[in-house]
C-alpha cells in the first residue's frame, strides 16, 4: 500500500544548483538486496522508504551478490509495487568498479561506461536512470574520454543527470571544467562521509560550494558502527557477523567502540539514538544534499527519518563531538 501522505514530513533539498530535490536522507541498495537476501524483506525495505517520502533509491552495476542482483531486484520491485510511481523516484546507477571479465568490464573508458549503463537499464527494466556515476576515478582513462562517456549517457537519454563518485576536490573541478564545456547536467558527488570519515571536510565541501555541485554521502553511519548495536558484542543478524570483506569484525576495535560509546553519551542526553545522532551530523554541512543511508530492516529506515523532527545541534554539541572526532579543517 502506498500511503497518501508519504510527502508530509520529508524535507527535500536542491541538488545543487539544480533544479533536482532529493530527499534529505536517501536509500542505498550495496548490502541486502543481493540474491541470498529475503526479496520479501528487501521489498518491505523500499516501500517503508517510499511510503517515508525517500523518493531517491541508489544503486550500482556491481551491487549484489552476485554483481548485478540488487538492480535485478529493485527492478522487480519497481514492476511489481511501484511502476505507476516512475515519475516519483530518483533511480541512480554507477559504474566504475569490477563488473565483467575482460579489459572493458571496469573503471573509466567510454566502452566500459555505455555499456555497463545499458546492462543496468535492462536489469532495472527501465529507459533511463536518473542520475548516472562514474564511481571511482581511473588513473588509465583520460578525464575527458570518461566525461564525454558521462555526456553520451546524458545525449542519448539514458540518464537525465551525472555524477561522480570518491574523486578528489582537483578531479572534480577538471571534470565540472569538462562537462560545464558540453553543457552536461554534472550536479551531483558521492564522498563517504560520517562521524569517522571526515576527509570532505578538507576541500571537497568547499570545492563542491564553489562549483555549485550537490553532494549526497554514502555510509554516513560507518556500515551501522556509528550505531549503539556493537556495544555490547557483534549481534547475530548484523552486518559485522555476516560474510563479507566490508565491516569485519577485526575492524571494530576497542579504540572505536570507546569513541562510539562517548558518542552515544551525547545522543542520550539529545534523547535520540546515535544512529539518528550521526545522520543529523552529516547533514549539518551546508555542501550536503542527501545521507545515503543503508539498512537491513524497515524500522531502521523509520527510526532515522524521525531526525527531521529533532532540533539543531548547539554549538555547544558540536564542540563536544569534535573534541571526540577532531575537526580535519581548523576555523
Ligand atoms: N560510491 C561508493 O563507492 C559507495 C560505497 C559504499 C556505499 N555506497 C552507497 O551508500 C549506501 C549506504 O552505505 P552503507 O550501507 O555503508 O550505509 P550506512 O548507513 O553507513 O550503514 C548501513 C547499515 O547500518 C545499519 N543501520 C542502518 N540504520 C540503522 C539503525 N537505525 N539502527 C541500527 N543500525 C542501523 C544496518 O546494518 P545491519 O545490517 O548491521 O543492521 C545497515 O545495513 C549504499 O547502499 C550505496 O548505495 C556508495
């Protein structure tokens, strides 16, 4: 059932300069829409997101397992639950990172790009995506061959808008040089960003400011470490407990759970949760558009779309949390 007053308590920001509203908090389909995932839950996942008013779902080539799935999946959703809501979301896809065997499979040329874009289109079941990402610089492939990949994809319909994804603050002015040159709609970046990862606070927020390109940032709760859950032990149906190279439990050492239980000192006396705590943070950044958020279950979504009736951290707040993660840039 799709709600009649999904679009009540959502706020939605530019993209940028523009015209494009994502949503304040955004959902990503990288963990638990793969194949070996429940289709029932992945499926109550994205309609208790839509039913949020989460209009922006963010996908890859390579998101499953295997690579490939989570598109497949998604687009079973889409067809099943929400083909009459096209014209309602915002469907992005990247390519950038292994795909396909071979030389073409992978990183940044026009032939990897285009094609990897039409496999994503057929596995979605869909004529255009959204927002289209180059999704990791490519040290091989000349800036402007991937960007003029970024432009076909633009030219022939298949995406409405471009992004990139973990380039530098330099990388990203070259490629807005490029694609301001063809007139392409560059208006997005895609940074990891969270109360543990702050390297966009040293020239990246700036640089996308100045060029006026939206930010949306991925893993802004550190895979779910920058939660309460691993604070008292590696719960059974965590991320950390399953198989996978991404959060392992070696990763979630005494030094960082001591971090997040100060943390979470903060978030208690705010009367919220620190995974709601560390979302409201990210989204304290002017440069940021969207978190980019993933989850495992529907109430993880809900409980993190009620930061929109939380008030603003005092500076007072921010001070304390920066004493516990250090600011990169000095003001
Ligand atoms: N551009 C890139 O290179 C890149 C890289 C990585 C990700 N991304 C994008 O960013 C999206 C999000 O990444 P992410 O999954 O790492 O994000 P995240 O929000 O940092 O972590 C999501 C995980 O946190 C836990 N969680 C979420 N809400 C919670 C809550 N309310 N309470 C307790 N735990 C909660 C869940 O883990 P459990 O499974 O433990 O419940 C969930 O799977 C991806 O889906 C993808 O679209 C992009």
């Amino acid at each position: 059932m799709i709600s009649e007053t999904r679009y009540d308590n959502m706020k939605y920001n530019h993209c940028g300069q523009s015209g494009l509203k994502l949503p304040a908090v955004s959902l990503g389909l990288w963990h638990n829409w793969g194949d070996n995932d429940s289709f029932e839950m992945a499926t109550q996942m994205v309609l208790k997101a839509f039913n949020l008013g989460i209009t922006h779902f963010d996908l890859a080539n390579n998101y499953g397992p295997p690579p490939g799935a989570a598109e497949r999946n998604f687009g079973r959703i889409l067809k099943k639950q929400l083909g009459s809501y096209r014209d309602e979301l915002i469907i992005s896809s990247k390519a950038g990172y292994d795909m396909w065997s071979g030389p073409y499979g992978n990183w940044g040329s026009r032939k990897s790009l285009l094609a990897s874009l039409d496999q994503s289109l057929k596995r979605i079941g869909i004529d255009y995506v959204d927002i289209f990402y180059h999704h990791r610089p490519d040290p091989e492939t000349p800036l402007e061959e991937t960007m003029m990949a970024l432009d076909q994809a633009v030219k022939s319909g298949k995406a409405l808008y471009v992004g990139v994804s973990r380039y530098s603050p330099l990388q990203t002015k070259k490629a807005a040089s490029i694609l301001k040159s063809q007139g392409t709609p560059f208006i997005i970046h895609q940074p990891r960003y969270n109360l543990f990862e702050r390297e966009p606070e040293n020239g990246l927020f700036e640089t996308l400011t100045e060029e006026r390109i939206g930010c949306i940032v991925f893993s802004p709760l550190a895979q779910g470490l920058l939660t309460a859950k691993y604070l008292s032990g590696i719960p059974a149906d965590s991320r950390a407990s399953k198989p996978g190279q991404f959060l392992t439990t070696d990763s979630i050492t005494s030094e960082k759970l001591d971090i997040v239980k100060r943390l979470n000192q903060i978030a208690l006396v705010r009367d919220q949760s620190l995974a709601q705590m560390s979302i409201q943070w990210v989204l304290r950044q002017e440069a940021v558009t969207s978190a980019l958020i993933g989850a495992s279950k529907p109430t993880q979504v809900e409980e993190i779309v009620r930061i929109l009736d939380y008030p603003e951290f005092t500076q007072e707040e921010l001070k304390q949390i920066d004493d516990i993660v250090p600011c990169l840039v000095e003001t």
